[in-house]
C-alpha cells in the first residue's frame, strides 16, 4: 500500500502557506499519497487542532503519517514531537496538540525530535511547517527516517491542563472546544475504553438546561439533546438547526455536565499514563 502523509493545519485556503508546505513535501518524497484532513483550524487554536487530530487520525490505514502545524510559538523554544499511537504515527510541535489522540491510545510511544541536523540558514524562524516539520513528516512516510531515530523518547508528550474537565459540586465543568459547521457544540469530555459515562443534563453560563442523550441527531425531539459524537466526545446537538446558535455558545465557554445517579462526580477525563509537563 502506497504511504499516505496526511496535513491538518490552521492555515486556511485564502493565503498560500499550504500550497508552500505541499511543494517542500513533494521535493522530499514526490511518490507520497498525500490527504489534507482540514486546514481550517481555526488561527492558533490548538486544543480544536487536538481534537480534530483525534477524530481523524484513526480513520487511516496503520502506518499513516499526520503532519500537524498549529504552531502560535514557532520560531521559540518550543519543541517538535513524533508520536506513535495505534500504529498511527504524528509529527508537530510539542504544544498539546497530540493532547485527545495520546490519551485515548492504548500502545503509544512518544519522542522530541532532534532538530539540531535539520536548522540552518535556509529554515524560516516563521514557518515551520514547510521547512521543518512537512519535510520531516514527508521522510518519514516514505520510509527515509525511522521513528525511533527521530529523537529522544520521552514519558508524555505536552498535553493541555485546562481542557482536563473538572469535578464541582456532584458535576463536571468541561470547556466548548469546537463548533462545527453545523452548529454542533463539542465539549473537552470523552469516552474511553476504560470509562464510560452517562450525562443526564448540561447546564450553560446563561442558564439553559439541556435534557436527554439520544443515540443519533434524528432522536432528538426538544430544542437540543446530548449525544456522543463520532468521535467519542459528548456534544450538544439541534435537529437540522444550530445549537450554537441557540444556546449562544462558542469555543471556550464552559459547560456542566451532571450525570447519571451512580456516576459520582468523577470527571470523565481522557485516560492519561503520563504527566502533563508545563
């Protein structure tokens, strides 16, 4: 099966900055199948990058390289990481954007990658992605690298403290971490193989409540319902209308969760085996 090196970036369609990072792609590796998965991130938002990664990735046949650039501190100290979970494997920088993918992964591996052969005069401190981290992604699919040489092994890559949701008062307050084109509002709460909750309600900011998990967006009934979406992560949804809208929410806002009697107030956290570092 050929190699396919997917592309998942904030940088939009107007400008070109993808068009450049697929040109330094095709100078390593013109053989290379490559996907864009999306590139309208929104600008520097990483914890939405995470959760598109994360929804995506496992998607792909094993062996799948994911080149992923949500990069606000390029340029700084910040490090590159490759990662290795379920057989699929990602590069990008270490800045939580492998955050929902490392935590819901079963056989993972994670290193920082050894930049110090790479820099040099001809790589931009402003773009990364087509002079550092797509070529590297691109030697990789096409078997010129080997993961384990890429760097370092490390415990855990960075992952984000303030999506982590947090247990209030017999609840769970989780963050909005993406609105999608339909208006759908996704929170920072998953289910994972070791944990599956049962929501009973969600309360906003502004007061609305919102009752009842259904099984698909044809089930709900009332202005909005929950559901576990398909990528794991529960969300508030309207029948053929924007529960965004309705509800005036947007990427940030903070929802609680209450559960299910039994559940306890336990927050349903991704399964996290290393530490998140600062």
């Amino acid at each position: 099966m050929p190699a396919i090196l997917t592309l998942l970036t904030d940088f939009g369609s107007a400008d070109g900055y993808v068009g450049a990072m697929q040109g330094a792609i095709a100078r390593i590796a013109p053989r290379l199948q490559v996907v864009s998965i999306t590139h309208g991130v929104p600008a520097h938002d990483v914890g939405a990058g995470a959760y598109w990664l994360a929804a995506s990735a496992p998607a792909f046949p094993p062996g799948t390289v994911h080149c992923v650039v949500v990069d606000p501190g390029v340029g700084t100290a910040r490090r590159l990481a490759a990662a290795r979970v379920d057989q699929q494997l990602v590069v990008c920088p270490d800045n939580g954007l492998l955050h929902f993918l490392w935590g819901r992964g079963k056989d993972r591996a994670a290193l920082h990658v050894d930049t110090s052969a790479l820099d040099g005069p001809t790589v931009s401190a402003t773009f990364h992605g087509r002079d550092l981290i797509g070529p590297l992604a691109a030697r990789l699919a096409s078997g010129q690298v080997r993961f384990e040489d890429l760097g370092p092994r490390i415990a855990s890559p960075h992952l984000l403290g303030d999506l982590m949701p947090e247990a209030e008062g017999g609840g769970t307050s989780a963050r909005v971490m993406v609105v999608d084109r339909f208006g759908n509002v996704i929170l920072a709460v998953a289910r994972t193989p070791w944990y599956q909750p049962v929501p009973a309600r969600a309360l906003t900011g502004a007061g609305a409540v919102i009752e009842g998990l259904v099984r698909t967006y044809g089930e709900i009934h009332g202005p909005c319902a929950m559901l576990w979406n398909s990528a794991g992560h529960l969300e508030i949804a309207s029948r053929e209308a924007s529960a965004a809208d309705l509800l005036h929410l947007g990427p940030g806002d903070m929802v609680r969760i209450e559960w299910a009697q039994g559940q306890g107030a336990t927050p349903p956290v991704l399964a996290v085996k290393g530490t998140a570092r600062p």
